[in-house]
C-alpha cells in the first residue's frame, strides 16, 4: 500500500489545526495534530502521533463559535497550551528529511502553518517538501458534499473514526481516508503539489509557490491531473 509514495518519500506526516478563525494572516492556531507515517518491514506504520493545544499571543481569544465547535475553552489554552516556539521546533524535527506533508484541505492547514512559522519559527523548513491534499483528491472521485465527514461516511470508516473537530481525530481519521483511497485508485501521487479550488469562489489566500493550482469542479469529470 502506498508505494509510489514511499518509492519517493521516507516519511509521510499528516497534519491537522484548530484554529481561532478563517483568516490565515490574522487568526491563530488553537490546536495542532499530526501522525508520522512510514514503511516499515513491508507495512505502512504510524511511528509517531502528536497533539497539542497552543498557547494564543496576548490578548488572544478562543471565540464562543470556535468553543462550541471545537470544545476548546479559553481555560483549556491557558492551564495546558505549549508555546509557539515549541510546536515551531517540534515541526521542524517531524518533518526534517525527505518527507511529504498531507493534509484534507491542505491549502488552508499550510497557510496558517506558513504564517505560524514566519511569526514564531522558521518558514523556510517548508521549502522543498512536496504537499498532497486529500480534499482534492476526494473532489476527483466523488460528488458534492466533500468534507472530511462526509469521506468517512462514503469509505466506511464511521465505525473506525470521528469527524470531531479536534485536530487530533481529524488527523487519524485523514490516515484512515488516505488509506482508503489508495485502495479506491492508486494514483495519489499524481496529486503531488496540485491543489483544486472552487472557479466560483477564487483561491482563498495566497498562493503556495510550488504548488499547481487547478480549478475544480463539484462533480467529477476527470481526474484534475488530466485536464
């Protein structure tokens, strides 16, 4: 499983956040979760997982939405969230080497991930890491609604996973969906550094720099490699 992927990474490192808001230059990261996975002995295998709630820049807020969302309180930042500059550093040992960065939605996970990095670490770590973002490979496959929720229910795994809204359980159920898509057509690596968006809405944000962006459309018409 996975071995086009692994015949060109050591290590793949799935990720997830929690955010405060929507705005990648303004809002903050509340939580932030990722699991480590590599090919050992002939098996894909999680080596490691990681979750931590983050500690928010004065005067920083979780809003009542995001609270009821998430169940992330305010309490909860303060009494165990870690500082910026240590989930900056832990980030970069976890993806140090020849290693792929995915995410469901990536484009908006590594937007607040570049801009956590710019203000408290050192962006530059992500420069030459290939990214894959599973939302659009699942967009490819099948119809409207796309959300992660809505994968779990139409690969089967609502008895494996929980689409939670906490980084930490979004994040393993994203493996569990990877998974499931390779066994649904192995050609995730045909997606490496190509993005879909919405033609109706535009690209929210800027733009990653080695990434391709293509429009998308609702329904699938063929895989977005092709067009």
């Amino acid at each position: 499983m996975l071995d086009a992927l692994f015949a060109k990474y050591d290590r793949l490192v799935l990720f997830d956040t929690e955010t405060t808001g929507l705005q990648f230059h303004r809002d903050e990261i509340i939580e932030f979760a990722a699991v480590v996975v590599e090919k050992r002995n002939g098996a894909v295998t999680v080596i490691q997982e990681y979750d931590e709630l983050i500690t928010l820049s004065p005067g920083g807020f979780v809003p009542p939405l995001i609270q009821q969302l998430t169940g992330i309180s305010n309490e909860d930042i303060r009494s165990r969230g870690i500082p910026k500059t240590r989930l900056c550093c832990d980030i970069a040992r976890m993806i140090a080497g020849n290693t792929l960065l995915l995410a469901y939605n990536a484009h908006f996970d590594l937007s607040f991930l570049f801009y956590l990095l710019l203000r408290d670490g050192d962006p530059t770590i992500l420069k030459g890491k290939d990214k894959l973002d599973l939302l659009t490979v699942y967009k490819d496959r099948h119809s409207y609604p796309h959300k992660l929720c809505n994968a779990i229910d139409v690969y089967g795994l609502s008895g494996k996973v929980v689409n939670s809204h906490r980084a930490v359980d979004d994040v393993l159920a994203t493996v569990e969906v990877m998974k499931a898509m390779e066994t649904e057509k192995a050609d995730l690596e045909r997606y490496v550094n190509l993005f879909g968006y919405n033609a109706k809405y535009g690209l929210d944000g800027k733009p990653i720099g080695s990434v391709t962006y293509k429009p998308q459309h609702y329904d699938p018409i063929a895989p977005l490699y092709m067009l």
